[in-house]
C-alpha cells in the first residue's frame, strides 16, 4: 500500500511541476511580445531611446 502511494505522489508533484512550468514558458511568452513591442515602438527622436524607466 505504501509504495503505491508513494508512487501516486510523486505522480501528482510531477503533474503540477509540469503544470507550472507550463504556465511559466507562457508567462515568459507574454513578457517577450510585450518587450518587442515596446522595443519596436520606441520614439525614433532623441529622447534617450529607452522606453523603459530602470
């Protein structure tokens, strides 16, 4: 009994990893198109070139 629910355990703690890494790759994919946008979008005049503030 106890190896089966070790088994069932470490089951679901690789589903939720793989769950959250799932989420994080999309997150990073969100950051990264508002980033080029940004870039992309920035003034072309002399006002530094930087459209972020740090």
């Amino acid at each position: 009994m106890v190896p089966l629910l070790l088994v069932l355990l470490l089951v679901l703690i690789l589903f939720g990893v793989g769950f959250a890494v799932k989420i994080l790759w999309w997150v990073a994919l969100a950051v990264l198109v508002i980033w080029l946008v940004g870039f992309l979008a920035r003034p072309r005049g002399g006002g530094g070139g930087r459209w972020y503030r740090w």
